[in-house]
C-alpha cells in the first residue's frame, strides 16, 4: 500500500463542529496545543479548515513530530534536601565519573527512579530502607535545593513512585539518593556502576 504524503497547500475534508458539518481543508503548517493544555507541538502539518481556520485534522506523517513535543515537554520535580544527601548524590556523581558535571546528578536520579517504577528495582527498598543521614534533635542543618527538569513521561515515572510508596515527594528523593547511595558510593551494585559510568560517558 503507498502512503500519500502530503505538502503544506493540500486539499482535503474533515467535519468542522464551528462549521456543523463536513469542511474543505488546506493542509498548512501550524503549532499545535497538547489538549491537556500542557505544551505544544510547533511547526507541525495539519488540516485547517477553510471556512473557521480551526485545526481539523492531523496526517499520520505528523504523528512522531507530536510523540517527539510530547516526550520533551518538561515539568519539574524539586525538593529542598539536607545537605549531605546532595553532598552524597555528588559523591555518586564522582564515583561514576570524577570528570562528570553536575549534570550528571539528574541523570543518575532520573536513572534509579525509573528503575523503580518499571519494577527492575524492588520499589520495597524505598520503603523498607532507613535513611542513611537523620538529625539529632535540635541539630541544625544546612538544607540544598535538588532541582531538575524532566520530560512529561519522566515525570509520570516519579509520580507513579510516589503513588506507589504512598510516601511524599521529597522522601521519595531522599530514599532514591539513599538507594544510590548504598549503591553506588558503598560499592553494593557494581553492575548498576557500569551502567551508569556508560551513561555518563555519553554526556
């Protein structure tokens, strides 16, 4: 089967509910809102009608342009930590590559929540571990903001952690620089190290 693809001036039919019925469309490029409201996909081609300018209609052939917007549209997670859990997710970050930026810190983060929520790591461990770093009471602290950027399907993974754990945000960021690490720093996943020295290789 040949699939026509189609050029910005093309002609074509979709229903139009402004118009209340079937509409003439000339295929154009446009940016187009996500309809959640979150995002958008720019610069893509669809069918606008004729009569009311309204987007109608989209071909196959914008179809991976949509699933690339979507993917790399970012939302944000953050938290504001006691310091040594950022002063350890750095060390991680050292022991994965002494030449690494802090860059890295998101990817490594991003890494093991993931790993969570698609069950390659036993999600049980964030709830089950103590946290390796407490406070004395009355014992003052200084406090780190962690704060990344990530895609919208990243940001589905930590929510689903989240939900999962049943615990807040920024516990489940303590837990997970916890994880790495027991991991990592205490050298009780050199696999997961190799995997992620490879990571950082590709930065």
């Amino acid at each position: 089967m040949t699939v026509r693809i189609l050029s910005a001036g093309d002609k074509g039919q979709a229903i139009c509910a402004a118009c209340a019925g079937v509409a003439t469309t000339t295929y154009a490029y446009r940016d187009v809102p996500f309809s959640d409201g979150k995002g958008r996909a720019s610069d893509i081609l669809v069918g606008v009608c004729d009569s009311c300018d309204a987007v109608l209609s989209i071909p196959p052939q914008s179809t991976p342009a949509i699933k690339r917007a979507r993917s790399s549209a970012t939302e944000s997670i953050e938290a504001v930590l006691p310091a040594p859990y950022v002063d350890a997710l750095d060390l991680a970050c050292f022991t994965v590559d002494p030449a690494a930026t802090t860059e890295l810190r998101k990817k490594i983060v991003l890494f093991y929540v993931h790993k969570f929520a698609d069950g390659s790591f036993d999600i049980e461990a964030l709830r089950s571990t103590k946290p390796f770093f407490s406070l004395q009471r009355g014992q003052a602290v200084r406090r780190r903001r962690l704060s990344m950027k990530v895609s919208t399907r990243l940001a589905a993974d930590f929510s689903k952690v989240v939900t999962q754990t049943a615990m807040s945000r920024t516990d489940v960021l303590k837990q997970v620089v916890g994880e790495i690490k027991r991991q990592i720093v205490d050298g009780e996943n050199p696999a997961v190290l190799g995997e992620l020295r490879t990571l950082a290789y590709l930065e």
